[in-house]
C-alpha cells in the first residue's frame, strides 16, 4: 500500500514538472530531476589541438546506449561563445582570441559523425560537444531519436581548431532519463 503511494507520488510529480516546464519554462528544473549522468567515460587524457586534425582513440569502447550522449571537453582556456557567430559555433578564449572547433566521430564501420559545440561550463569548465539536432517547436516535447545509432561502437575522434589549445581531459557522458 505504501509502495503503491510512493509510485502514485512520483508519477503525480512528473505529470506536474513537465506541465511546469510547458507553461512556465522551467525546463531546466525538469531536466535536473528527471535526467541523471549515468556514465562518463575517458576518451583521453591532455592533449595539444591545433589547426591540423588530431586523432584520438580511447582505450575504452565507446557505445551508444541512450538517447542522450555528448563529448565532454575539459580545457580552462575557453570563456563563452563569440557573441558575433549567432550559431553559437565561435568560441572565445581567455586570450581574447575567438576560434572555430572541428570535430567527427567515427563509428566501426567508418561511418562519420559530425559533432558541433553544443555549449560551454560544466563541472571543471570547457565545453561540449554533440551532434546538431532539428529545433522544435516551443512547447513540443523532446525528439524521441537518439543522439547517435544505438549499440554501435565508436571507436575514434578527430579534432582540430584555429585557435590552439590544451585539452586536460575528454569523456564520453552517457545521460538516462530516469
């Protein structure tokens, strides 16, 4: 019976947050208690990015076990977006440089995933990046398609910039909704 309440509460307290997020845009509050990191796994440790292609491979498998994956890059030299690149695409740095990132993932079979900055901060600053996906509409709900195909594996990146910089670290994060 307590049980039974409990699912009964939890259920009530999604139904309310996501009516919550549609009429008052609290969708970040939304997406605070209903996702959770499940995994972040090492795809390497520092490495130097210039204007010529780096590959990386990690020593773990990478996979797409979820809708949600995304790139973590953790580096202390980027600031914000360029206010001037209204794709959000130009990064500015510390120096007070502004510069482009270039990144695709590979699956097994060699397919390639182009991979765009898909924003900046996180827990030790950097940014992210991930693949372009369709806007939507205002209060239409998330797409239902994963991020990347499912039960692949990926098995290397490349990555390169116009500005150079030191990556300290990159890891692959696995979101699950809850």
């Amino acid at each position: 019976m307590i049980k039974m309440r409990l699912i009964n509460v939890k259920t009530n307290l999604k139904v309310i947050l996501i009516f919550s997020c549609l009429v008052f845009g609290s969708c970040n509050l939304y997406r605070e208690l209903m996702i959770k990191t499940s995994k972040a796994q090492k795809i390497s440790d520092a490495v130097q990015i210039g204007n010529d292609w780096t590959e990386i491979r990690s020593s773990e498998t990478l996979r797409s076990l979820a809708q949600i994956h995304k790139i973590s890059v953790r580096t202390d030299v980027v600031e914000t977006f360029d206010e001037k690149d209204p794709t959000n695409q130009t990064l500015k740095f510390k120096t007070g440089a502004s510069g482009k990132i270039e990144a695709v993932l590979y699956d097994e079979q060699g397919n390639e995933y182009q991979l765009r900055v898909t924003g900046i901060g996180g827990d030790s600053g950097g940014f992210y990046l991930g693949r372009e996906r369709a806007p939507r509409k205002p209060n239409e709900p998330p797409d239902q398609e994963p991020h990347f195909p499912l039960d692949k594996l990926y098995t290397k990146l490349k990555i390169r910039s116009n500005v150079p910089f030191e990556i300290q670290k990159m890891e692959w994060i696995t979101e699950i909704q809850k």
